[in-house]
C-alpha cells in the first residue's frame, strides 16, 4: 500500500535514477560514472509550492555520509507532483519523508 502524500507540507522524497528516467526526466552524469551508485533526493518546500532536487551516493549516503550535487530546480510542480504520485502508487519511491522542514 502507498504512503499518504500531503503536498501541503514540507517533505523529501527519494527516487532511482533509473526510475525518473523512465518518466522523461534528464540527468547529466559523466561518462564513467554508474548510474546505479546513485539516487535523486526531492524537496519540497510545501509553503512555495517548490521543488528542488539533487543527486546523492546511494552508498555513501548510507553509511551517513551526505555526498551529491547542490540543490537545483526540479522543474515543473504540477508535473513533478504528477511523477511523485505515480511511482509512490507503484511503489518506486525508496524513501519519503514528510518530517523535514525546510527553511
């Protein structure tokens, strides 16, 4: 069964790669690098109604190292809101947190 997404408040949502792929979204890795060693965070900031995104070490991540990209717009909320509900309602999403609150 999905989680219950509130898009009425601040949260961070965890996603493959492969995954958001899958739904048309672009990502700009460097030739050698595995795509698979590697995970998109989304936040969202529910009082702007904004997305941002990053790219995180899966691995690293882990073992509670926070390496990755800096926060970058994630496009369009109307779509991103669309693509979160869709792989929550398959199951695809690795992690959501509805606990976070951003500045």
């Amino acid at each position: 069964m999905a989680t219950q997404i509130n898009f009425n408040q601040d949260a961070e949502f965890h996603a493959e790669v492969s995954d958001l792929r899958e739904l048309g979204w672009n990502f700009d890795f460097e030739p050698d690098s595995d795509e698979s060693n590697y995970h998109i965070i989304i936040g969202y900031w529910g009082k702007s109604g904004k997305f941002l995104m990053r790219i995180v070490n899966s691995q690293k991540l882990i073992g509670g190292i926070d390496e990755g990209s800096d926060w970058e717009n994630a496009g369009d909320p109307s779509m991103i809101k669309e693509d979160l509900l869709r792989l929550n309602q398959e199951g695809k999403l690795i992690k959501i947190d509805q606990s976070v609150r951003w500045q």
